[in-house]
C-alpha cells in the first residue's frame, strides 16, 4: 500500500554543518595522524618540511574537530527535537525495545519501521561515538600537552596522564581512529540501504535538511 508523503524539515544547519565539518577533520586527522605516526612520505631535502606541515594540518583539524563538537553539544541543548540529546540516550524501556527491534530490522528478522529523525540504535551508536569523539580530542590534547605546558592544555587533556601512561594514551588515540573510521563505512552503508528501503530521501537530507515521511509515521 502506498502513502502519501509529507517533506519534514528533519536536520537543521547546525546539525548538517557540523556532520560535515566532523567528516573533513576525521579525514584530516586520520591522514594527518597515520602519517606522524608512521611516516609515509619521506623528505629529500631541509625545505620540504614534510612533517612540519602535517603536524600543524592535524592541530589545525584538531581545533575545527573540538569547535564542531561544542557547537554540536550546544545544539543538542536547543535545536529541534530530532537534534536533542533525548535522542541518543536508549535508558527507557521503549527505548530499549526499538533499540532490540533496530537489530532485528538490520539483521533482516522483522519489518523496518520509518523513522522521521534518529532510530533508536542510531541514537545510542551516536551517543558512543561521541564518546568516542571526546576521548580522542582529551587524548589529543594529552599527548599535545607533553611538550607545552599551561593551564589550558592541562584542561583539554593533560589531566587525563594522571589516569593513563602515555604509551597507553597514545595506543588508544590510534586505535579509535579505526573505530572511527570503521564506524564511517558502516554508517555510509546503513544510511544508504536504509534510504533504498524507505524512500525517505536520507541520504539527501544530510544536504538539504529535509526527509519525505509517509503520513503514517509523522509521529516516529
């Protein structure tokens, strides 16, 4: 059965600003970031300041990263209601149920249901990569911090070498680069088979902030 389908402003400026802005600094960063790390491309002479230059890109994309993700924060407090930070905390018993009906869905065991703004897995994936995105700019900021003293590196993340051993630091700011970028093919994937499923225009709405709903799921 067909439904007639209304256009729903779903995700405002802020929220597709800084999804793209979060997308370049990830890209930046994990260029960047492999390359400090283990250097790919090495310098043939003095002027060529290979590493020089992509150490100040990663600072550079590390202070675009921190910036998007307080706008981001800041928006969650007084955006709409699909960019409110209600929508990434599965801690109610409905919430919990979508999140388990979710799965089931992606694992092809039951039907899908059209959502206007997150799922409620899409919620909770994106409240753990915020997580994720906070421990990468404190870990960041903690390495940054060895060789630069003062209050304001102590704040972004030199407190976090009274928790951890440096080696271990750095360990976990790299390996959740992966995390990242795994989570970047993933969601790239998801988003597109769900749009292929529902019709709902979501891949571009990420451009245009808006989403095609059928009548009957106006309230999801």
């Amino acid at each position: 059965m067909k439904y007639e389908r209304g256009r729903v402003y779903t995700w405002e400026f802020p929220v597709r600003f800084t999804h793209w802005i979060n997308f370049l600094c990830v890209l930046a960063l994990s260029v960047t970031g492999y390359y400090v790390g283990r250097p790919f491309i090495h310098a043939y002479s003095s002027t060529q300041y290979i590493m020089g230059w992509m150490r100040f890109i990663h600072f550079v994309a590390a202070y675009a990263f921190l910036m998007s993700i307080i706008i981001r924060l800041y928006w969650s407090l007084v955006g709409n209601k699909h960019a409110c930070i209600c929508e990434w905390l599965p801690f109610t018993g409905e919430k919990l149920k979508r999140v388990a009906d979710d799965i089931k869905c992606y694992l092809f065991l039951s039907k899908s249901s059209c959502h206007v703004g997150h799922t409620a897995l899409g919620g909770l994936t994106y409240l753990l990569l915020f997580l994720v995105f906070l421990f990468e700019v404190f870990s960041g900021f903690a390495l940054y911090s060895v060789n630069h003293s003062g209050v304001i590196w102590a704040l972004l993340g030199g407190w976090l070498k009274s928790i951890m051993e440096l080696s271990t630091i750095r360990l976990y700011h790299h390996l959740f680069m992966y995390v990242i970028l795994v989570f970047a093919m993933v969601h790239v994937y998801i988003a597109w088979f769900s749009d292929s499923r529902d019709k709902t225009g979501l891949m571009g709405s990420i451009f245009t902030g808006y989403k095609f709903i059928a009548e009957k799921d106006m309230k999801q």
